[in-house]
C-alpha cells in the first residue's frame, strides 16, 4: 500500500477517503458491540459525522462526470445524508428496529459497496492499494 499517492491527491479526496477509512472501522465495531450504550451512542455520533463527512466531501470530487461536474455517486451522497438524518430520527422516536436496519445497510451500501467501485483499475484507490 502506497498512502503517499493518497495523500499527494488534490483535497478534498484526502480528507474523503480517510474519513472513509475511519468509518469503516468505526462501523465495524459499532455492528459487533452491545447496543443502547453510552459507548455505542458515542461512537455513534462520531460514525454519522465522519459519514456527513464522507456525503459532504464527495460533492467536491469530479473524478467522473456524467451529468456536468456530478456523477451518479452524488446520488447515492444525497441519499446516506437522507439516510442519517432520518435513522437518528427514528431511533428518537423509538424505533430501535428502523434504526438497525437504515444503519447496517448504510454501512454495506455507502461504505462497503461504493468503496469496492474505488478500488477499479484508474482510480486512485487502486492505486494505493494494488500499486500504480
């Protein structure tokens, strides 16, 4: 693994997939741990932040355009943005089941999932990972 290639990149990408990196992490425990704990409620917090984060970031990366300047990658932004919001929402209104569901899938489809589209040859992630 080559971080250099990564850290020499134009921010925000940088900053994107570290918080990336983190969050994936961060997930991980959170899915193995008890739930309903301060330490789970902490560890919360900071997993939706780094994933506004991640959501935030990726609307000022252009390193594929279909429509202008965005891709459909940006949609999938605007949706774990929606995602979050609405999962705190539900868990404070009660609804730990909605809750579990909206974070794990979160977790595979914006973490998992679409940094596996990272790691194709061309992108930086391959990069890093697999060596130029």
């Amino acid at each position: 693994m080559d971080f250099g290639i990564l850290n020499a990149g134009q921010q925000p990408i940088p900053v994107h997939a570290y918080a990336a990196f983190v969050a994936v992490g961060l997930g991980a425990v959170q899915l193995a741990s008890a739930k309903g704990t301060r330490t789970h409620k902490m560890l919360g917090y900071i997993w939706v932040s780094l994933m506004l984060l991640v959501s935030v970031s990726s609307f000022w990366i252009h390193t594929i355009k279909v429509i202008g300047n965005f891709s459909p990658i940006h949609l999938l932004s605007l949706f774990t943005i929606w995602s979050v919001i609405e999962s705190i929402r539900t868990v404070r209104r009660g609804n730990v089941a909605r809750h579990a569901l909206m974070m794990k899938l979160l977790y595979v489809l914006a973490l998992l999932l679409t940094g596996a589209f990272t790691l194709l040859p061309g992108r930086m992630m391959h990069q890093v990972i697999f060596g130029g």
